[in-house]
C-alpha cells in the first residue's frame, strides 16, 4: 500500500516538474517557480532515497542522484554538495579496487577519474554558493589526494577557512573528527594555519 501512494506521488510529481521545466524553457524563470521545483526535487530525492534497495524500484539510487544533478543546475548549495560527496565516495571505493590489483582494469580506472572530476566540480559549485561543507571535503581532498595533487597546505587552508566562514571555532575537535583528522599532528597543522 506504501510503494503505491509513493509511485502515486513520483508521478505527480514528475508532473508537476514537468510543467515548471516547460516554463522555464519557454519564458524567463520566475523564483518563486524556481524555488517550487527545488522543493519538488527535494520531495523526490526524500522518497527514491526511501526506496533503494526495494525489488521495485531496482533504479531509485540513480533516480535519486538524477534529481540531486537537475536540483544543483538550479544553484542549489545542498544538493550540489550531496551529489558531490556520492560521486567522491565511488571514485575513493574505485580508487581503493584499483590499487588492490584484484579488480583493477581500465574501465575502473578510467570511471575512477571521471567520477573525481565531476565530484570536484559539484563540490566547486556547492563552495562557490556558500557551502561550508563542501568547502572541508575538498579541503579533505587535498589533505588525501582523492582527485588532486596532494597538498596538505592548501587543504588546511580551506579547513581552516570554512570554520572561519562557519565561525565554530569552538567546535573545531568536532569538526576534526567528523573529518577523520583528530590527530595530534592534524591539530598542530591547524594552530600553524590558524597564526
């Protein structure tokens, strides 16, 4: 009874995306329509989310990342950032088979680094709307060498930068440990950083 009401919604939804698509195509975007079809998106995202995993809906993941992808083209911070940091997550996991040997292949190699590039770009977009998380995932990224040269410098530097753009410095052992850097060396290189 649930998966129907939810295949109900989906498809008014779609609708309803559909229509606003349509206007925006046609005429010059108003931003309360703008704003209605990000909150469509984000009705979507919330029930493919819920149904990956079920026999019925085999595609709800990329489903899901589809509406993340039309969401950020509408300059949505959040979205960006999430679609960003999925596409990051697969590119360190095929990263990892890589270098394991056992699955290692072209393909994978070559997916690997699409997905970096493009993880980068989401993250970029969501940074340059304001975003304070996808700031310290590409900071994390030049920390770790996912997708760039590393740069222990330059990864700081955007740490550091979005706490300061955050103004939880109170936080920062939260911070590190949500990040993987509550290490004592992590620690002096911030206080470095920090003067």
């Amino acid at each position: 009874m649930m998966i129907l009401f939810k295949r109900f919604k989906i498809k008014r939804l779609l609708k309803k995306i559909k229509a606003l698509q349509h206007t925006r195509l046609h005429n010059p975007a108003k931003p309360e329509d703008i704003k209605s079809e990000l909150g469509y998106y984000n009705e979507l995202i919330v029930i493919y989310r819920s149904l990956i995993g079920h026999k019925k809906y085999p595609h709800a993941l990329f489903s899901m990342l589809e509406c993340l992808r039309q969401a950020s083209q509408l300059e949505d911070a959040m979205s960006s950032y999430e679609l960003g940091q999925y596409l990051l997550n697969e590119a360190i996991f095929r990263k990892r088979l890589q270098g394991e040997g056992i699955f290692a292949s072209n393909s994978n190699e070559k997916r690997a680094i699409e997905l970096f590039d493009e993880a980068h770009a989401y993250l970029s977009l969501a940074e340059k709307l304001s975003s304070v998380k996808a700031k310290r995932l590409r900071g994390l990224c030049y920390i770790n060498g996912w997708g760039v040269d590393p740069d222990k410098g330059k990864g700081f530097e955007l740490i550091v930068a979005s706490i300061n753009d955050e103004n939880s410095w109170e936080k920062v052992p939260e911070i590190f440990k949500e990040l993987g850097l509550n290490k004592p060396e992590f620690f002096q290189a911030l206080n470095q950083h920090r003067r």
